[in-house]
C-alpha cells in the first residue's frame, strides 16, 4: 500500500508532511528532494508509512493559557511527593531503575487486595495497553485472533495501537446517550465479537464521561473469551470501579494511571492489574527498564499520601457538579459525567466554533472530529477558579 499522504505532498513539493492533523516541516536547510524523500520512503514498511499517528491534546508553548483539554489534574502532585522527587534527582541518576519497580508493585499489591504478581508497571497507562495489544492479538490474523474490540466512541489511541500492531479493528457503537448495550442487545446486534481477542472497555468512558455499573461490565466480561481490558483511566472521580473483575476473572485485566487522579502525568507511570498469567506474558514482553527511577518513586510516594489526593477528588467532583449546572442555565447540554471531564454541547454556535472564540479567551478546551462526538466539546475540570472564568468567559460569547 502506498502512502497517499505522501503522493499529495511530493506534488505540491517536498517540503511540508501533512497527515490528517499533524504538520512536520523540515528545517529549512535541510533540502529534501522527492526522489530522497521516494528512496526513504522505500525503507519504512508500509504498515508505518499508512499510519495515522494518535493525536495528543495541546501542550502550549506560550505561558497564561488556562489549559482544560487533556484531562490533567489542577492540584499539583503532594507536597511529599515532590520532596521525594527532588530528594531522588542525585548522583544514582547515573543508575538504571528497578527493573520490575518491586517496591511500587508491593505497595500496589497492598492497596488492592492482591499479590505483587498480579501487577505490572508500565510507562503510562498507554505503555499497558500497547503490551496487551501485542501480547494478545495475532498480527495480520482475519478473524477474532487477530481483532482489537472496542466500542465508539471511546479513547481514540485504541485505533492506533490496532493499526500500528496489523490488527483488525472492530468498533461497534454505544448507545446514541453513550450507554452500554446489554449483552442481549450486542448478540441480536450480530457486530459485537465475543471471541476477539482483545477487548478495550474505558470505564467511565472517555470522551462521553459515562460511568459503567460493574455489573453489567460483569455480565460483558463473563460473555467475552478473549482478553477484557476495563481501562479505568477516571476511576477515581466515578462512584464504581471494576477491579474486582481483574481479580475475579483470569481473562479480565484493569489498566489504571497515576496521571489523572495522582497529578502525575509528566512522570508516566500506569499499571495493569490481572490473573498472573497474563500479567507474566506481559512482563515477558515489556522493554527491562520500562518505568523511569523518577517516576517509580513519585508513584510510590502517592501511595503513601492518599488523604491529600482523595481532597483533591472531592474538589474536582464539586467543581465539575457546579459547572454543569452553570453552564446548563447558559443552554448548554452538559451530560453527566463521572470523570475530571464534561462533554457537553453548547449553544448558539458550533462545538468547533466554541473551541476557538474560548482559545480568544485564553481557553484551551478539546473538540472531536469523530461524527459521533463532533457536536460537543470536552471540558476538563480544573479549579473552582478556572471553572467561573471558562463561565465568564462563556457568558460574553454568548452576549456578543
Ligand atoms: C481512557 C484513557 N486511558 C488511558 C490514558 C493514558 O493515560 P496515561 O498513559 O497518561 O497513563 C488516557 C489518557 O488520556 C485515557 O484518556
């Protein structure tokens, strides 16, 4: 397979890579030719040269943006937590990290009830789910062996994990309000395969913010015979979690991260929580230093902290309560969310018309272009302070 994108910018000239959403342009004195740029192109396996890269939400370079478009935590990391950091960053820099963070497994492994094996550190949440792809579904397979389940919308990596792998994808739609279709209904629907190798559940889902009951989650779980991931990313802003079921079920497995609940996106540290076999495939898999020292730590350190963290739960939840509230009576339909996010579709104006008259007013927010989703824009939830100015903010749009 060729690569259009590439044919559309070799006629325009060779200078600027346009994907679907991201622009690369060489530096300017680099001269690429199109016969190099041909040649090169000859060496990248097509599988690669076709992929459509996972498109991360903006991190500005310029300073006073009020940033709530990806899903990061207001409050910063405890007050512990970055003692422990800044007391690590010393000469063992220069030493590789615990291979299988044995110390952060165990303090896990105490919080949830279970063994050190049924744990695995990755890099980020995202690092677990590109190991259970891997591990689990068979590389250019027709068929449930080789097939990525999920259902849309949900977390949009999913997609690229698939395609980066040779997977198949199925996508089979939620419920038009985001819910999840019952058992009965995905078995009448005949799209569903409850054989598939993999399948990816983000619970609440993102980015609806839905929550999931963990008894119909139960009753998918016991239907399917492959491998569940129920990736709970925003568990801890929900009223249920799941992870009983990784614990219940040896074909089920949790994907939790530090970055959302524990302010510790920067350091990338997530973890898979399952039956040790599958876990131990996993390992097997995992690159040896997969979680950096820095990072071990600061998620160590958490652990030990938690009453600050569920504060800072408590505020998030009751910002997000008064923010849908508030942004109801300006017209907005907020749906309920049990997540550090709201979806939610404005007035007036469209979803993608918000996202920039709100980035005039020095907000950043996330807007989809998925045709399920492509009327709403995410919201996350920051401070009680940043929720009255994206409020004032809203309040003056709508005025002009
Ligand atoms: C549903 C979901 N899962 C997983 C992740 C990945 O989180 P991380 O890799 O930072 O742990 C995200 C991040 O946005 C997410 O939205």
């Amino acid at each position: 397979m060729r690569d259009n994108r590439y044919r559309r910018q070799t006629a325009a000239g060779p200078q600027e890579i346009v994907s679907r959403e991201i622009v690369f342009k060489p530096p300017p004195q680099v001269h690429y030719g199109s016969q190099m740029m041909a040649k090169l192109n000859s060496l990248i396996r097509p599988l690669v040269q076709a992929l459509h890269p996972y498109v991360p939400g903006e991190q500005p370079k310029i300073p006073g943006l009020i940033k709530l478009n990806t899903n990061e935590n207001p409050y910063p990391p405890s007050p512990r937590v970055r003692a422990a950091v800044r007391a690590a960053v010393d000469a063992r820099l220069r030493l590789y990290p615990d291979p299988s963070a044995e110390r952060l497994r165990e303090k896990l492994a105490q919080l949830h009830n279970c063994r050190i094996e049924n744990i695995l550190v990755s890099n980020g949440s995202d690092e677990g789910l590109a190991l259970a792809v891997r591990g689990f579904v068979e590389p250019g397979m027709e068929g449930d062996s080789g097939t990525v389940q999920y259902f849309t919308p949900s977390y949009s990596l999913y997609p690229v994990l698939a395609d980066s792998h040779g997977a198949r994808k199925n996508a089979v739609p939620l419920h038009p309000d985001f819910s999840l279709p019952s058992v009965a209904e995905l078995k009448r629907g005949k799209a569903w395969q409850f054989h598939s190798a993999l399948t990816l559940i983000t619970t609440p889902n993102a980015p609806s913010g839905r929550g999931y009951e963990t008894a119909s989650l139960e009753k998918l779980c016991r239907a399917q015979k492959g491998v569940v991931v129920l990736d709970e990313a925003y568990v801890d802003f929900a009223r249920e979690n799941a992870l009983a079921l990784a614990l219940q079920f040896p074909h089920v497995l949790a994907a939790r991260t530090f970055s959302k609940a524990y302010s510790l996106c920067f350091q990338r540290v997530g973890y898979l929580v399952g039956h040790p076999g599958l876990i131990g495939a996993i390992h097997r898999l995992r690159d040896s230093y997969n979680v950096n020292g820095l990072g071990q730590i600061a998620a160590e350190t958490t652990l030990d902290d938690l009453p600050y963290y569920q504060g800072n739960f408590k505020k998030i939840i009751a910002t997000r309560e008064e923010l849908s509230r508030e942004l109801t009576k300006l017209g907005f339909r907020v749906l309920p969310s049990q997540t550090n996010f709201i979806l939610t579709r404005p007035p007036v104006y469209s979803a993608r018309q918000w996202l920039a008259k709100l980035r005039d007013h020095k907000i950043l927010v996330r807007w989809f272009s998925a045709p399920e989703v492509d009327s709403y824009l995410r919201i996350t939830i920051g401070t009680m302070a940043e929720a009255r100015l994206l409020l004032t903010a809203a309040r003056q749009i709508l005025k002009r």
